[in-house]
C-alpha cells in the first residue's frame, strides 16, 4: 500500500466524477494508472474500495503535479475531508 494523498477537498463534476485536492506529484505516481484500485480509509475508521478513474490538471496547471479522480457510485458526501486515499497492493 502506498499513501497518495490525504483529501483537503473534493470537486464534484456533472458527469459525476470526483477530483481530489491536493495534487500529488508526477515523481509519486510513476507506478500509478487509470483502473488501480484504491483504498479510501476515513477519519471515522471505515474504509471504501475504489477505482483510480484517472488524472487530471487544473486550468492553469502546477508544475509537475496532477490530481485524482473517481467516479459513481461515490458521491462527495462518501469521501470526507482528512480520507486518506491509498493505492491498494
């Protein structure tokens, strides 16, 4: 298991995927792709399994980072803020 981020905020977009912020680093995800499973481990304790939908960059991009996504069935209201989200072995 490897730690990615922990969630400072969530972007929810009409066709329903979920960004996270922060971004992580291009450095930390050279072993991460679209269709990885993660593990959403909340502050409450529970944990959610999940799928890496894929990456994405802001509009005006920070350099050499990018972020997060998932998609349905989770809503925002699934991944509060402080979850840590964590590439499944």
């Amino acid at each position: 298991m490897k730690l990615l981020i922990v969630v400072e905020d969530i972007f929810e977009f009409k066709d329903g995927t979920l960004h996270f912020s922060p971004f992580v680093a291009i450095a930390e995800l050279k072993e991460v792709k679209a269709g990885d499973r993660l593990e959403l481990r909340r502050p409450d304790g529970t944990t959610i399994h999940t799928t890496l939908y894929g990456f994405d960059r802001a509009s005006s991009p920070v350099r050499g980072q990018w972020g997060l996504s998932v998609n349905k069935p989770l809503t925002r209201a699934d991944i509060p803020i402080g979850t840590e989200v964590w590439k499944a072995d």
